[in-house]
C-alpha cells in the first residue's frame, strides 16, 4: 500500500521522509503531553528539525503550498496592510497579494477557521492559503509593518517637494522638537528630522544617506551594526543633502567635491554634536552623519566591561604623575570613552588637566579641551606647542597620527607629565611598532610608555529574550576551546524581537586586552624585538589576549560565540 502524506499524521510523515526517528518522535509525542505547543513546534525547539523542513511536511499533508521567509519579506506594503498588524500576529497570518479569484495568504495554520474568517470579513476577499512558518511570518510581520508606518510619514513628508530651499536652517543649533511641529516647514526638512529623531531615539552612532538607483537607503548604526530605517524615493534625495548641508554650513552649489561640516541639533533637553562627511558618487552625494554623544552613557570606569582585576590595574596606572597610557583600537572600539572615563576618575581641584581633539566628543566640566581646526591652522602639533606653556599635569592628545605629535607626547610624558592618548592598532604589541613607525626611536618609547590597552566593542545578548545555545564544533573550534571545556560551559544568545532589531543583541561591552610595561617588556623595547615575542613576555606576565576575554564574556553569558568571532581574531 502506497505513503499518502494526505491521509497521515504529521509525524509519521516525518518518520517515513526519515527526517526523524521513530523514537524521536516518541520523545516529542511523550513532551507533548505536558506541553501545549504543537509537535511540530516542540520538534523545532528540540532542533531535530528545522522550520523549512516541518513546512514542506505540512504542504504535502494539508495539499496546500508552501512559501520561505525570503519569500515574505519582499512582499509590498499596499498587499500586506490589507490585513492589521494586531491581527496578523495574533493568528500567524500575513497577506501576500491579491488575484484574479480572491487575496493570497501565508498562514502557519491553515485549519485556524477563526482567522480564515476573519481575513474574509476583513477584506471581503476569498483567502487562499500557503503555508509558511511561525518564525518566517513573524520576522515578516516585525518587518513589512515596520515599513508601512515609516512609509506613511515619508509619503507625508516628502508629498510636496518641488523646490530645493532652506534658509531657516542656517543656524548653529536646531531644535527637532520645535522644528516636528511646525506646519509651515518644507516637507524635506520634517524627513530629515524624521530620520534624526529616530537615530537618536535609537542610539545611534552614525546615520548613512545612501543614494540608489531608484531610491535612498538610510542606515543608522546600532550597537556597531548598520539597521536599514527607510528607503524614501531618489526625489527627496537632493532635498536631504541640501538640508544638511545648510545646517553643517557647508556649499549648496557644490556637487562634485567631498565636504565635511559639522552642526549641533537639540531634541527635548539634549544636545548633540554631529559631523556631516558629503561624497560624491555615481547616482548623487552620500552623506554619512556621526553623532557624538547620543549614546547617554554615564562616562564611569564601572560601567565599561571592566573585568574587577583589569580595573584594578587600569586604575593603578591613570594615576601615576607622569608616563604614556595608551589605547589601541579601531574606529569605533570605544578609545574616546575609555579616555574621558579615565580624565573623570583623576579629575580633581588639584591637578590641571587639557585635551587636544578632533573632534570634542564629550563636554567635561573642570577640564579645558582644545577643538582642532586645520583650516585655520590649529592642528595637533600646533595647539601642543603652545599648550607647553600652560602648565599642564595631565594633557589628553585624540590621537597620535603623525611623528611631531608622537615627538611632543613623548618628551612631555618624560618631563614629569601623564600624558593619555589613542593609536590605530590591532592589538597592544602592536601598537608598539606603530609608535616605532612614527619615528619615535626605542629608548624613548621604552622609558616612557607606562600602559597600553587595547579594546573592543562587542554586542551583549539581550537580557529579556535570553535562551541557551548550543554552537558547533567548527565556532568551539575556531574560538579554540578545548571540547572538554566546551562541554562544560552554558552557552546562551539572544531571541530576535522588535525590540531587538531583530539581532537578539542589545547594548554593547567592551573586551580588554592589557599590556602593562614592566622592566622585561621595556628592556625587549630597547632591544628591538618583535610583536610576536613581546607578545608571549606579556602574556606571561599576565596578558589576557582579546580574543581570550571574548570567550570570558560567554562564559559569563554576556555575549554570543557569534559576536566573538566577528570581534576577535585567532591568538597565535
């Protein structure tokens, strides 16, 4: 007698595909007692199947078809907001488009009645029925409706745009509260302040205007990550620039050439600094905004992943009189952070501490910080020179880029000052040979470097959507866990979720890797040795490697495996 699947149980069709075992599904059938989740589902959460592969078994059951999650997610707003958002998640139903005999639906159910109906009286169209899974419906639905909301208030934003104007903006601080509610300004200027609003009400770091083909992608940089927020039309896109570039006073009438401005926006009773880069490319100007300062983290060594021994030692050296701190890292690791946590733990009515950067990205009271300015000469060499003679204990350089300002950092560190600053480096050995590179000769560097560290950002699992993990062998590997010690350790991650941008991740910590310079690792200096062996001396002093305390951030259930090895390279 031949295999129906039509006239089957759910898990006999997956037995007889062998996608399961008999006592798998024995297992699953025994769960489903005390349960009230599906056998299907209570198989998923067991990982003994996937998603894809419980749908394919339901089509063939139910004789309906079947669709994927990429298959929804490219669905259009008009089709999908036939149907309401509470609707579609209280019974795993999404509306796909319209036909010739009625409306096309994905459902995780196609026995749920209630929501057959309900599509019925909701449109007055006859559904017809694929099947999709919960999970695909459900990052559909976060998606797709997420989209609509943002494209009601673009198309009212952007529904009059003719003419390119904007003499209001030419101010050095903008209000976005007061701006939002005015009727009288220009739909583009209500888009732009749509998009600043939100990146600041998400946190953001960054906001990309990408120019397209046939529209304008804009990203925002959350917890390190680009998240797409809108894709207005490419018409609004010379509206936008021009926008912005009054409000960084910068020029209107130029196309062609890269500009770089800066402005300051407030909304409610915070103030943001922001620097605007402009470039020209192929379909028009993209502009990249970086917001300083709209992160609201308290500026506290406590909260910034610390590890209680690292802190210790952290601390010990930000408060000798005088020598070189160092921090390496890439753009965007949290150098500055770290610096004005540091400038907050030693501040004090005795001592007088300066700061020389580009830009000033926090304000702190009871210290001068000097704001660099090329144009007119002001560089970091230039502004050291004359900062000689105001009698300074503790002088803060941005970054040490070029050999005079590496020169100045390391003869005033040596004349009895403590001297903090930041260099582009992979790790903390080296940054020792990026200051070589600079000129800096050996004997000088050796004698007056007290602490490098090197730091990055790495996400953290989202606290109210935390669920174990279980990695494979190939990540344990790849992180270089023995597999004794990886059977030992809990591993978790994050449940995407709205809230969450669909990443399970929400916030970020920092990993530190500490090279404290001792007599054995300034004698190597003096003697020329290289990364790798000034390395294994460190290490040896007690060094922990970053990608070492990566893996003590999922120790702790702090971060992922996949956050890990996206952060941290392989120790050699």
């Amino acid at each position: 007698m031949s295999f129906n699947p039509q006239f089957e149980k759910i898990g006999d069709i997956l037995v007889y595909q062998k996608i399961i075992t008999q006592d798998d599904l024995e297992q699953a059938l025994s769960d489903k007692k005390s349960s009230n989740e599906k056998l299907g589902q209570i198989l998923i959460n067991k990982k003994v199947i996937t998603e894809a592969q419980l749908i394919k078994a339901y089509s063939q059951q139910m004789g309906h078809k079947h669709v994927l999650e990429n298959d929804l997610l490219i669905l259009s707003n008009e089709d999908v907001g036939l149907l309401s958002e509470e609707f579609a998640r209280e019974h795993y139903v999404i509306a796909m488009k319209k036909t010739d005999s009625g409306l096309l639906i994905a459902m995780e159910d196609p026995e749920d009645l209630d929501a057959i109906d309900g599509v019925r009286k909701m449109t007055g169209l006859d559904p017809e029925i694929v099947i999709a899974g919960r999970t695909a419906i459900e990052n559909a639905i976060n998606k797709l409706y997420g989209t609509i909301k943002q494209s009601d208030e673009i198309k009212s934003a952007i529904s009059n745009i003719s003419v390119i104007s904007g003499d209001d903006g030419d101010t050095d601080e903008v209000d976005l509260a007061e701006e939002n509610v005015s009727a009288e300004d220009a739909p583009f200027v209500k888009l732009v302040n749509l998009m600043l609003t939100q990146a600041i009400k998400e946190k953001s770091t960054d906001i990309h205007i990408e120019p397209g083909r046939e529209e304008v992608i804009i990203r925002i940089r959350i917890d390190g990550v680009l998240t797409k927020i809108m894709s207005p039309p490419i018409t609004s896109l010379n509206g936008m620039i021009t926008r912005i570039k009054i409000l960084s006073k910068l020029n209107i009438a130029e196309h062609r050439l890269p500009q770089d401005g800066r402005m300051k926006l407030k909304m409610g009773d915070k103030e943001i600094d922001v620097r605007v880069s402009i470039l020209p490319t192929v379909h028009g100007e993209k502009a990249v905004l970086r917001l300083l300062g709209s992160g609201g983290k308290e500026l506290n060594l406590t909260n910034l992943g610390f590890p209680d021994k690292k802190l210790t030692t952290f601390k010990k050296w930000i408060a000798q009189p005088y020598g070189m701190v160092i921090i390496s890292g890439p753009t965007g690791s949290g150098k500055s952070t770290t610096l004005y946590a540091a400038l907050q733990e030693i501040k004090n009515e005795t001592i007088n501490i300066t700061t020389v950067e580009d830009p000033v990205e926090y304000q702190i009271p009871g210290i001068n910080q000097i704001q660099v300015h090329d144009a007119i000469g002001l560089s970091f060499s230039a502004a050291l020179r004359s900062i000689l003679r105001q009698d300074p204990d503790v002088l803060l350089i941005g970054e040490i880029r070029d050999q005079e300002t590496a020169d100045i950092a390391v003869k005033f560190s040596m004349t009895g000052h403590l001297v903090f600053s930041t260099v582009h480096a992979n790790d903390a050995p080296s940054t020792i040979s990026r200051l070589l590179d600079l000129g800096i000769p050996p004997f000088l560097l050796g004698s007056s470097l007290n602490l490098i560290m090197a730091q990055r950002l790495v996400r953290t699992i989202d606290s109210d959507e935390k669920e174990k993990d279980t990695p494979t062998s190939d990540e344990v590997k790849r992180l270089g866990i023995p597999s004794k010690e990886a059977s030992k350790i809990n591993f978790f991650k994050g449940k995407p979720t709205q809230q969450n941008h669909n990443t399970g991740y929400k916030g970020r910590t920092a990993i530190h890797e500490i090279l404290e310079v001792n007599s054995s690792i300034r004698e190597m200096i003096f003697e020329g040795k290289s990364e790798s062996e000034i390395k294994n001396q460190a290490v040896k002093n007690g060094m922990t490697p970053l990608r070492e305390a990566g893996i003590d951030k999922i120790k702790e259930g702090i971060s992922t495996v996949e956050e890990i090895l996206r952060a941290t390279v392989e120790d050699n």
